[in-house]
C-alpha cells in the first residue's frame, strides 16, 4: 500500500514542477502504464501539453519508458517510479553533505545542484557551459565525485523499467536453449530465468566498476603516479569521459547516511571517541560500499592499519579508558579474578566474536590465573601501566574491542588478525537490531514504557498469552490488558487464537499475542509517509495564503536585496512563512530519516 | 498382616476416603480439657491406655504402624489390638490412614475428636477434606465432587464451620473468582498468596518499581565509571581539552569526552552480587530469593535498560538508552513528530 508515497510524491511534483506534471504522474500513478494517447485521454490534457511535461519528467527518470520493438507499433509506454520520485525528499541533504565535505570552491555543490535541476547532463555539455578556468575546476570536481561514486554514469537502459529489462533477457535466454525431448519445458524457463537473474544482477551492477566513467588522463593531470593511490583505490591520474552522461548517486548517498546513523547510535551507547572510531571505520570500508542492501557477496573486511591511519592525529584515543578508583578496587579484585578464568575458558568455546581474543588481549595476557591470589592492585596497576605505555595501536583496538563486545547489537565482528586485526560489519544483522531499537524507541514515546516493555517481552518469547506476560512483566493484568490492545490497534502486535475445543467459544480458547517485525515496520512507515504527506500539504497551504508576498519573493530585485524592496509587513509575512517551512521540512527530513531505516537501509 | 475387622458404618466413610501423603498435624491447641474426658471415659481401660500412650510418648503426629502400636502396648494378639484401635476410632480418637499399601494409625487431640464428635456427617466430612488440602486450600467445587453431596449441603456446612472458625476463606492470586478454603489456623502457601510481589493478593506495584529503580541504579553504578574513576592515560593539557576549572582554581576537574570499561572488564555484578546488595540494604522486609532477583533482572532487561554480558552471568547499565534520560527539549521534539500523525 504505497498510497501515501504517492501522494507525497504528486505533492512535490505540484509545487516543484507545476500542476501538470502532478496531474499527469498522477494519472500514471492510478492507471500504471499509459501511452501517450492513453494520458491525454484520462487525463484530459492535450497530447503537445503533455509531450512538453514528459520531458522533464523522463530526463530526471521520474517517468521511465519502453519501446517494445515487437508490438508492432513504435509507441513508447510511460511508467511511473515512485522511488526516484521520493528522492526529491533527500536533495536538499544531499547538496548539504556535499557541501560538509566538498568546500563550495571546489565546484562540487554546483554541480549536484545543477545535476538536481537538470536530472542528468552530459560532462561535455557542462564542461561547454562554462568559462575556461570554471571548467578546469568543475573537471576536478567531477572526477572527485566520481571517485567517490556520489555521482555516477547513466547507461539507456536506466530509464527504462526494471521488469521490462529483465523480460528481455529472460525471452532472449530462453531463446537461446533449445527445445529438445531430452528438457522439459519447465526445466527450460527455470534454467533461463538463473541465466537471466545472473546477466540483470550484472547489469544493475555495472556502475559498481572503480573507473566508471573515467578514462586515463592525457597529460598534466594526474602526472605524478608515484602518488599514493587515493581511498578508492583508483590512481589519481584518470580524468573523466567527456561523453559520460552524469547523474547523482542516491545509492550511495542512503549508504553515507546509514553510516550516519550507525556513528550516532555508537556516540549514545558507547562514547564519542568511539564513534570517532567507527565513524573512520566506516569510511575506510565506503569505497567498496555501492548500495545499502544487496552488496557485493563478498564480506568486506577493514584492518585496524587502516583505520590507524585515516584517523586523526588529535583524537585522543586512550584517556576513554577508566580505572576503578582505589575505593571500588578490592571489593570485586578477587571475584574479578575467577571470573577472569572463567571467562578464558568460556570464551574458548564460543565462536568468533568473543572480546577476550581481541587485541586488547595484553592486558588481560598479564592478568594469567597463577597471579589472582596475591597482591590484587599489584596485578592490575601492571597491566594499566601496560596498556599507558603501549602503542596507539592497541589504543585503537581497546575501541575496536569495545564495539565488538557487545552480542546483541555487534556493530563490528573480527575475523581476521592481519595487520593488527581484520574487521568486517554484518549490516544484516546490525541494520535489524537498529530497527529493533528504533522502532522501540517510537513506541515508548507514543505509547509508554509499558508498552514498550510488553512488546520487548513479546518480541523475546514468540507467542505468548496474557496472564505469562502479567507474570513476567510483574503487572497487573488488568493494565496490560489496555495497552494490549492499543498496540494491536497501531499494527504492532497480532493475536493467535488456539481453541481449546472444537468450539470458538471465547471463553474457551488462547488468545496468543506475537509480533511480527516487517509487518510492523511496513504499517509504521506507512504511516511515517503519511504525515510527510500532511507536513508538506501544510507547507504549501501557508505559502498559499500569501500569494502576492510569495509572487513579489520570486522577483529577481527582490531576491537580491529583500530588506529595502520589502515593506515591514511583507517583511513580517516572509519570516513566518519561512518559519513555518523551516520546522516543517525539519520535520520531514527526520521522518525521512525513519523512512531510511525501516525501508531502505 | 492379620485381617482388620469391619470397622463400624458410623466412620467407614472417613476412615475409606482418606487415600494420600500425610496432612500437617495442626498446631497445638490450648489444653482446655473440659469436654475430653468425656469421650475418654467411655472408653475401656485398655483403649485409654493406648491412647494415652500413643498421645504422649512420641512427637505428636506421629503415624504408627500396626507393629509400632503392638510394641507400644504390648498386646501381640491382633485381634484385641484391633479392638483397642476400633474403639479408640469410634470415639474419634485416633485416625486410620494409608500409607501405600499398609494401613497406619495417628493419634488425634482430645480437642479435635471433640469437635469433630460435635459436628453433623457432613460437617465432619468437608472438615475432613479441607484439612487435607493444607497450606494449599481446597476450592468448593473439588468439595462438592469429592463428597459427592448437593452444593446446597456443602454451602450449608462451609458457613457453620465457618462460623464456629474452623476454617477460613482466602483469595487466590492464580484464580482470583475461586473460593478457597483452609483451616483457620494455618497460612496460605506463597503458591497461593503469589510471592513477595503480592499484598493483599494485589501486585505491590510500587513496591516493584521501586525495587527496580534501586537494582538498576546499583547495576549502573557498577558498569559506568563514575566521577571517582579517572582515565588511566589522562588526556594531554592542550586547547581543545576540556577541563572545568573550578572557583578557586586549586583543583581541576576534567571532562571527559569518554571513559569506559575496556571490552574484557569482568567486574560488572552479576546476580548473586545483585542479590546481596538488596538483602544487605535492608530496602524491605521481605525475604527475596534468587528468583525473585532475576525476575527483576529480567524486567529491567524488558525495559533496555541493561543488557546481559556473558550470556547471563553479568549484567551492565545500557548508556543513554532509558527514556527518562532524554531532556525535556528532545522529548517534546519528538512528541511534535506526532501531533500530526495519523494515529489520532
């Protein structure tokens, strides 16, 4: 039920490209493909209006096509993609984390703005647009960007539908094998859509290629090779295609902003020094990173040489970590010790991602078992003085091991000891743990702790019924009983009934309550999508009060110099509608950032 | 074993329908003997003498065998120790029971048989089965099953008995509309009181939360170094460190951006230390056991707000994660996300 992403979607289009794109992307939206006649006739706009609107429309892929070479006629179908239409929600972020890492002389946010206006541009149209010395600069720019696949090339197929691509391939593969008595017909499609399935995933990944769109410099550029090679691996001399066609990466762009995400929950459960870590973590592992899900099979792996590398000479890495104070220190010195042991040996048994074999293993190496029954402090004062004389390196692997001690909400797992420590991140595993919390998160301030507490406990033990939750929980069951069923109202939990007999009585049956996690999350962002829809309805009805203020704003004078062109009272008319804006576009780039969990991380 | 004469039809009923594992004697009554010699006197010599004996050279209670009873008064001939036992039962003396396959025999107080003496069949034979039942009650309708009588007569019966305080009515925490029954004097178990968390077969709920609140501050305070502990490598004196420099400037505090436990720290409490600390903090008067702690770990886990290391061995305080950590100006940033949400 993607009715309120298509809403939001024909809203942006309305205030951004005018009424006849909305309408004719909204009768798209409701019919699904359409010719052109097909749109003139439903829509009731003349055929020339809407060749005029399809332009813009196509050029930024909001509208895809397809040319069907054996249908007869050469008439293209038009079809709708909400996903690209959505990303206009992100752009203003996108121009803001271009503009964090790229300075603005660098030419980089002019391009990305230029390239959110015009949807896609050839680099020799642009570079042509510009006087010499701009053009030099936006090269650099442009092959920086590209470097980093915030931006990318577009092949024809992109703008064609997904499914009618993967059509293609399979009938062209099915042609391919021949019929035969020996092959059933079944076995024949099976083994044609593998093949298909195989060549598509190839073709989706074709951008994935380090010197996409780039070609080897002629001269000057990239002279010295004997540079080190950049973060992306590919050597600095290479300048870009001059007939590649650009177009922003929002792939990678969801990809940046889950790193966000992840470095911000790391910052609340750990430390900020710690995120500092992750944060260089994460960026060492980001040139092979093209999309959030559906990676390379792969595992990438980062080594903790890297990591020490990228990172900061200011960040102060071993003063986050605490000695108990010499009050605390004897109470637990001795039972700190059996456990110890206890530990090791546990530890030994576990698979991978114990934090005993980590790096941090100096210090407890000292802490051997034949020393715990004397001089507690003693021991421990050598291994501290240990680990203050000990290298940077093994600073950066106490952080190291402190982001992966924890089984619940692994944010890195070791895999390897080369140099220093090999390290990989299981996003699977972390991307559901954060919806996990998120998602709690959501339900505690719309519902309470209680709630939040039930559905904790629901979520731990599968299907459970009233009165086992009364008693684990340690509530009444009448208080539970309320909140029970305003979560079943939201989506959150579902019932299971058992009958006890062959009849339903009510009486006679188990109620079981469970949860089911992507029904959950679906219903959630559905839900999310839809006060986007009200905020950005509100936004535009406040700027439609005020029409002539908002007419005289477009003017070139007055954009120029909006103090003396504007009387005090328009003045005052502007600064509430920008506030107005401004928390409501706030407001909709976090739920923009709840939409980037439970649906597109 | 020599065969047991037909006991008489007045106490076949109680006598046959008491198949189980031995009820707790009730507890010693006051020794008002006024009406007790009189059920004595009736019996002959003999008889009293074993009675006598029975009562008092053993821990009351006591549950002898047909051997033991031989040995204690001396009467080898089964015959005329049946007797002895037989009459002894008449008046209600002493009680037969089953003990797997061998029949045994108590001693009963002068003051029950009284009672039981004074009370109609059916009185007799409700008492009989809610006696049985122990700390653990009996409900009306297992009564009425087990009896086999109309519910009317067994309603009729619980009120008397009631009445004269035999019994008492108490309330269930598993089963709250049910009418349990025990002996007046003795306590419901804690199965049927529901625990340290009931009062008044009510949950205590604040007595809960607040017992939350003080485990979880204890778990923090062990698990998130404190302003006592201090970095073991202080950060270097530069600009961008922060350091607090207090009024007089003789001491510095320092801020730090982090501090924690290195990954392999093991001195977070674990359940039995958790334990400890409530009883020895004398926060209730209320016996907690172990499982009463984990159920309360348990809780706190529920509510994120500590996490477990070690697959359960110890636990450790979630940083930051508890809503009531959050300032008010985050929170009511939040709540506005909502207001124009579509759950209204």
């Amino acid at each position: 039920m993607s009715q309120y992403e298509e809403e939001l979607v024909v809203l942006l289009l309305r205030d951004i490209y005018g009424d006849i794109a909305a309408t004719v992307v909204d009768t798209l939206l409701k019919y699904g493909r359409l010719t052109l006649q097909l749109i003139s006739r439903y829509s009731k706009l003349p055929l020339a209006t809407i060749q005029r609107v399809l332009v813009p429309l196509v050029q930024n892929r909001f509208v895809l096509y397809w040319v069907d070479e054996n249908a007869g006629s050469d008439n293209a179908t038009y079809l709708a993609s909400t996903r690209n239409m959505y990303n206009i929600v992100r752009s203003g972020m996108f121009v803001s984390f271009v503009l964090d890492r790229f300075p603005d002389t660098s030419g980089a946010p002019d391009i990305v703005k230029n390239l959110l206006l015009y949807g896609h541009i050839r680099a020799s149209d642009y570079l042509a647009a510009q006087s010499a010395s701009q053009a030099a600069v936006s090269k650099s720019a442009i092959t920086l960007l590209l470097q980093r696949k915030l931006l990318t090339t577009l092949r024809r197929h992109e703008f064609n539908p997904q499914s009618d691509l993967y059509m293609r391939i399979f009938k062209r593969r099915l042609a391919a094998i021949p019929r035969s008595k020996a092959v059933s017909e079944s076995k024949r499609e099976t083994q044609a859509h593998s093949e298909a399935t195989e060549e598509f995933s190839v073709l989706k990944r074709v951008h994935d290629d380090i010197n996409d769109g780039l070609v080897a410099a002629a001269n000057g550029i990239g002279s010295s090779s004997k540079r080190a090679h950049s973060l992306t691996g590919s050597s600095p001399s290479k300048t870009i295609d001059e007939s590649a066609v650009l177009a922003l990466n929002h792939d990678k762009f969801a990809v940046h902003m889950r790193a966000q995400i992840l470095r911000h929950l790391v910052a609340q459960r750990i430390g900020k020094v710690t995120a500092a870590v992750y944060g260089k973590v994460l960026d060492c592992m980001e040139p092979k990173l093209f999309r959030c899900v559906d990676n390379t099979d792969k595992a990438i792996t980062v080594t903790s040489l890297e990591v020490l590398r990228s990172l900061d000479a200011s960040i102060e890495l071993a003063s986050a970590l605490a000695v108990r104070s010499s009050k605390k220190r004897s109470r637990s010195a001795s039972s700190r010790a059996s456990k110890r042991q206890k530990r090791r040996h546990g530890t030994d048994d576990s698979a991978g991602e114990s934090d005993n074999s980590m790096g941090s293993s100096n210090v407890s190496d000292l802490e051997s078992s034949h020393r715990h029954d004397d001089n507690e402090d003693g021991d421990d004062e050598d291994a501290d003085d240990n680990f203050a004389n000990s290298s940077r390196m093994e600073h950066l692997n106490f952080h190291l091991a402190l982001l992966s001690c924890n089984q619940s909400l692994p944010f890195i797992t070791k895999v390897g000891n080369k140099g220093g420590g090999e390290w990989t991140i299981d996003f699977d595993v972390l991307t559901a743990r954060v919806r996990e919390l998120e998602y709690d998160k959501l339900i505690t301030q719309k519902q309470g702790a209680i709630a939040c507490r039930l559905l904790r406990i629901i979520r731990d033990k599968g299907r459970i019924d009233e009165k086992q939750l009364a008693r684990i929980a340690l509530l009444p069951p009448k208080d539970i009983r309320s909140q029970l069923t305003a979560l079943h109202e939201i989506g959150c939990l579902d019932l299971q009934e058992v009958p006890r007999g062959t009849d339903r009585a009510p009486s006679r049956t188990y109620y079981l309550w469970y949860h089911k996690p992507k029904c959950a999350y679906a219903l959630m962002t559905q839900a999310v999508l839809k006060t986007m829809v009200r905020c950005y309805a509100r936004v535009i009805e406040e700027r439609g009060r005020r029409p002539s203020v908002m007419a005289k704003l477009l003017r070139e004078d007055v954009r120029l110099d909006e103090l003396n062109m504007l009387t005090p009272a328009e003045r005052e008319e502007v600064r509430r509608v920008r506030g107005v804006e401004e928390r409501f576009i706030a407001h909709m780039a976090k739920l923009d950032n709840l939409v980037l969990i439970f649906r597109d991380m | 074993m020599p065969s047991v004469k037909a006991p008489k039809a007045g106490s076949s009923a109680r006598a046959a329908s008491q198949p189980y594992t031995m009820p707790l004697s009730p507890p010693a009554s006051s020794a008002s003997s006024s009406g007790s010699m009189h059920l004595l006197e009736n019996l002959s010599q003999p008889a009293q003498t074993m009675y006598n004996k029975m009562m008092n050279s053993v821990p009351e209670g006591h549950i002898y065998t047909q051997t033991e009873l031989t040995e204690l008064v001396g009467i080898s001939d089964p015959l005329r120790l049946m007797g002895l036992i037989q009459e002894n039962m008449n008046m209600g003396l002493v009680k037969m029971l089953q003990q797997g396959d061998d029949l045994c025999y108590q001693a009963i107080k002068k003051e029950d048989a009284e009672k039981i003496q004074a009370m109609t069949k059916d009185e007799a034979m409700v008492y009989s089965y809610i006696e049985s039942s122990g700390t653990e009650g009996i409900w009306t309708k297992t009564i009425k099953a087990k009896t086999n009588l109309h519910q009317s007569v067994v309603q009729r019966c619980l009120k008397s008995l009631e009445s004269k305080r035999y019994i008492k009515n108490i309330k269930s925490v598993k089963y709250p509309t049910r009418k349990i029954y025990m002996l007046a004097s003795l306590q419901p178990s804690i199965d049927v009181t529901g625990g340290p968390w009931f009062t008044d077969s009510e949950l205590d709920t604040e007595f809960i939360s607040s017992l939350l609140s003080i485990v979880f501050r204890y778990v923090m305070s062990e698990s998130i170094p404190t302003e006592d502990d201090k970095a073991l490598v202080p950060p270097p004196r530069s600009k961008k460190t922060n350091r607090k420099f207090t009024k007089n400037e003789k001491k510095e505090e320092i801020v730090y951006d982090q501090l924690s436990y290195p990954a392999n720290y093991s001195a977070y409490p674990s359940q039995t230390q958790i334990h400890e600390f409530v009883q020895t903090s004398g926060i209730t008067t209320v016996e907690l056991a172990q499982s009463d702690i984990k159920a309360l770990l348990d809780v706190l886990i529920y509510d994120g707000k500590i996490e477990t290391i070690d697959h359960g061995m110890t636990y450790r305080a979630i940083l930051g994660a508890t809503a009531d950590d959050r300032t008010s100006a985050e929170a009511s940033e939040y709540d506005s996300i909502w207001s124009y949400g579509p759950f209204l």
